[in-house]
C-alpha cells in the first residue's frame, strides 16, 4: 500500500476507538484524499478503556493539535459526547457520535453518520423506504441509528424485535419523541409478530449474529420464509453473505450486506470535513481491496 506523503501543511483526521488496528477506515478515506488530490492523512488513534480511561484528554488533544476532525468507533461513541460543544440532532438522537469535526472558531461539532450512511446504502441499492413496513432485529447503538435513519426518510412504521422486550421498548418511545408520525412499537419474539414478518417490505438485522467467526449463526427463525419482493439488509459486512442474507436469497427476497453503510458512513464523514463530494467508487475499491474481495 502507498502510504500518503505527509508534510507540515497536511491536514489530518482519524479514528478513535479501541482497537483500531484493523479498521478498514484509514485506507478507504486515504484513497479518496488521494483521488481528489487533497493533502490529507487519516490516521488510526487508539484510546484505551477502562481502567485507564482517557477519552476526554484524546477529544481534546483532537483540537490542540490541529486536527480536522475525526471518526469515533466503538467503544467510545457515547464517551465522547460530554467533551464535545454541540451535536447535530441526529447524534443526539442516536446517542452516539461518530463523526467530530473542528469547527473555524474551534468548536467541537458531534454528528453521527450512521443513519445517513444506512439509507444512502438503501436508496443506492434502488431501495426507498418510504411508506414501506419495516422490522428491526436488535435494540442496540446501530438500531438506533437505523430506526432513526428509516423514520426520518419516512417509513410507514417500524417493529423493533429484540429479545430483552424493555431495551426495544427504550429505543421504541425515544424514537417516537422525534418521529411521533410514524407507528414504532417493540416486540420480543417472532412469534409475537406473526403474519406482520411475512408483510414487512424491509427487514433489517441489526445485531452481531453471522459475524465472522460466528458464521453459522442467525438472528431469523429458519421456520420463517422470507417471501420475494421483501428486502433482507444485514449489518454484518464480514462474511460477505451471511447465513441470514443466504436465506434470504434462497427464498427469492433481496439481499444486501452491510459494507456499502460502512462506506457511505465514511463518505458521509469526508464531505462534513472537507466540503467535497466523496469519491464512493474509490471508497468501496478500497474497503473490498482491504477484504481481499
């Protein structure tokens, strides 16, 4: 790989998070610095956790030394937020930041990209969510942005199925404070959904099952058939088809893995920083090149 030429006029952006030696993050925004010929390093900025916690010294070295901004990854998305000046709805709704940009006067803006990248994923796959019946599994942060990126492009309604009832139940009445027109309800079980699994026109898996090691996991009942024209979305990026997508596209519904939100989410990041328009194509070239796809 061609590292960047660093000099003493480049800009630099990062991310924080623990670990983050393995992200996908650093060569994906330097390739997109490279093809619009910005003088610009992205750099990964590990921040232990506990017991020696330091998130609020790294939040505000961000701004003493000069930086940009920079990315927030787990498990500091919600650490950040009582160091930061301000966010943008959506990070407050979510409660979680995963974007911080240095604003002129020095100010330190949270954002979260998440939902933006999720539907910009979405409509890039030529699906709208609009007026469409959507079902959530999980009740954690990427749910939350998720719900929060669906009600906002406006869905007809969405069921959040999560098997502690009382988290799903949380993330259901925040949403509805900002959403109030669109039905959000939390459910534990499948079976307590019944047919309404079968009408959903988009289901989303927003939990950690089928991630790689855990390949043979799965969030769905394989009891429950998908049925064509619904549309299957999975988080999970890595394995590329999931047991869940692999179902999914057994039975005759769309499938869509999740690295298309990963990218969008950075691309998303990039244009907050610098005001360019994010070179996608060259952005996904080098999340599949870092898989080796």
């Amino acid at each position: 790989m061609n590292h960047p030429t660093i000099t003493g006029k480049t800009k630099l952006v990062g991310l924080i998070g623990y670990p983050v030696s393995h992200s996908v993050s650093p060569p994906m925004h330097n390739a997109a610095f490279a093809h619009l010929g910005l003088d610009w390093c992205y750099v990964p900025l590990p921040v232990a956790t506990a017991p020696d916690a330091r998130i609020g010294e790294a939040v505000a070295g961000v701004r003493a030394l000069g930086f940009a901004g920079c990315n927030v990854t787990v498990p500091h998305k919600q650490n950040v937020i009582p160091h930061l000046d301000e966010l943008t709805q959506a990070a407050e709704a979510i409660g979680a930041v995963n974007t911080i940009r240095v604003e002129s006067d020095g100010r330190l803006s949270g954002d979260n990209t998440d939902a933006r990248g999720f539907i910009a994923d979405l409509r890039d796959h030529h699906v709208d969510p609009a007026g469409r019946q959507v079902l959530v599994l999980g009740a954690g942060g990427s749910a939350r942005a998720v719900v929060y990126g669906l009600a906002e492009a406006g869905c007809a309604g969405v069921k959040i199925l999560n098997r502690t009832l009382a988290r799903a139940t949380d993330l259901a009445q925040r949403m509805q404070g900002y959403f109030p027109g669109c039905p959000i309800t939390a459910h534990a079980a499948l079976a307590e959904i019944g047919a309404d699994a079968h009408a959903a026109d988009l289901i989303i898996n927003c939990t950690s099952l089928g991630m790689t090691p855990h390949v043979e996991t799965t969030p769905w009942d394989e009891s429950i058939s998908f049925r064509p024209g619904q549309v299957v979305y999975d988080l999970v990026y890595n394995p590329p088809e999931t047991r869940l997508l692999a179902k999914a596209s057994a039975d005759g519904a769309v499938a869509i893995g999740g690295l298309g939100m990963l990218i969008w989410q950075g691309a998303l990041a990039l244009e907050r920083w610098t005001g360019e328009v994010a070179p996608v194509a060259v952005m996904r070239q080098a999340c599949l090149a870092h898989f080796g796809r």
